[in-house]
C-alpha cells in the first residue's frame, strides 16, 4: 500500500513538470518504471478523484481540479509571501525585472511567489522554476545556508555539480563555492544561454535563512547604472523582508557589498 501511494505522488509530481501539456500512459509507466496495467489502474484512481484528467481516451493525462483545489485558501508559506509582498512589488516596480521569493523543498527550488518587471524583452519565470539546485542563483544561495544535513541530502539525491556547475564539481570545491557565497552575503549565475540571476538570503527572527529573493533578467541588460541599481535593490530589499519577518540586522548581513 505503502508503495502505491509514493506511486501515486510520483505521477503527480510528474504531471506537474509538464502542466499544460498530456502525457500518455506508456510515457509515465515508462518514467516510473511501472507496468502499464498497474500505472493504469493509479491513474483510473486518480481520476475518479479528480486529482488526474484524463484529456481523452489514448490522448494522456493531466493534473486534475482537486490538485488546485488544495491551494485554493491560501498559498504555501502565506507568513513568507504577504511579508515579502511590499518589498518584492517596490523592487519590481524600481529595477523594472522579474523577482522571484524560493526556498527549498525536499531539496527542490520552489517559487513561493513572482512579481514581473514591464521590460520588452522578460524572462519567463518558468526557465527558472524546475531547475536543478545547482544551476540557479537562489538554488546556490539556499544550499550555502542550508544545514549541513540538508545540504549533505541534497548532493546524496543530486551527485556531482558536473556540468550544472563546473566550479564546484569537486566535493572541496563546493564547499569553498558556498563559504564564499555566505561570505560574500549573496549568489550570482550567468548561463550560457544569456540569461543572469541573482539571488540574496531571507531571514527569520532567529537570523536563520528561511528563503532566497531572487531576481533574473537577459544578461545583455545587467551592466552599467543597473547592475548597480539591481544588485543593491535585491539585497535592500531582502533586508526589508527579513525586518518584516522579525529579524534584527545586527544577526547577519544579507546586505554584503557588491563586488
């Protein structure tokens, strides 16, 4: 029984990744590595609860009504998302680029929250949201102050950097990767897609960092008066949220100078 249900979860989770778009069953049997009929018979269970849609006979499935309905009272970590409302709007509104609130769950990014910029040229905040710890500015910063048992979860499920993050591939580079991101007090990634994001720590009343603002835009705009101007508005403003939360600024300093 016991299976059937982590089964279960791991149908959901792999309809999430794809929301808008079906996926059949010989495709999600095939992912989990489940027998067809047996895959079939989770799924039928599903939908008859409303968890799971089927979009039509042989056409796949999708996440179901029950699944929003969860939401629908309040969003996850509502004490996060209404303190960092106001400071994440005047960043928004004051940098004109899309800022994002993340923490870790289960050693996976997720977005709690997203004010977008008016800028001609944005970046979907989708790029961002199932992307590997390593390869994104919030996900460094949240592992640099992760505790060392979640941190040590995290590269038991994930392995290596490799690729994902060259610099810190090694066990020992990794930990001198995110010593030197707690000392510098916030994270930095450009992809190699010409994308750039930042990423500075939230703390909660004990000075314990509970969540990353982060903020990404093309890299071709982050130069100049507004590098400047994004780098010290992302880390002001992670302050604010911090102060909103409880936190006294003399325990830490999420507003390190910029290099």
């Amino acid at each position: 029984m016991i299976k059937v249900l982590h089964k279960s979860f791991d149908i959901l989770e792999g309809l999430a990744e794809t929301p808008e778009q079906p996926q059949r069953l010989r495709q999600i049997a095939g992912r989990l590595g489940l027998h067809p009929a047996t895959c079939a018979n989770i799924l039928k269970t599903l939908v008859d609860r409303e968890y799971v849609e089927q979009v039509a006979p042989r056409q796949g499935y999708l996440l179901g009504s029950a699944v929003f309905g969860l939401c629908r009272r309040a969003p996850y970590r509502r004490d996060l998302v209404q303190a960092a409302e106001r400071g994440m709007a005047d960043l928004a509104r004051a940098v004109n680029e899309t800022v994002i609130l993340v923490t870790l769950r289960q050693g996976r990014r997720f977005i709690l929250s997203q004010v977008d910029g008016q800028q001609a040229v944005q970046v979907s905040p989708q790029t961002f949201s199932q992307g590997n710890v390593y390869d994104t500015a919030t996900g460094r910063l949240l592992m640099a102050y992760a505790a060392p048992a979640a941190l040590a979860r995290i590269v038991r499920d994930l392995g290596p950097c490799g690729a994902a993050w060259p610099q810190a591939a090694a066990p020992e580079a990794l930990a001198g990767a995110l010593a030197a991101i707690r000392a510098r007090g916030w994270a930095s990634h450009a992809t190699d897609s010409g994308l750039t994001g930042l990423a500075a720590p939230v703390r909660g009343r004990a000075g314990t960092v509970v969540a990353a603002l982060g903020l990404f835009l093309p890299t071709f705009r982050f130069k100049g008066p507004h590098r400047r101007a994004v780098s010290a508005g992302l880390r002001r403003a992670a302050a604010a949220i911090s102060r909103e939360l409880g936190w006294k600024s003399g325990a830490g300093n999420p507003c390190a100078r910029d290099e």
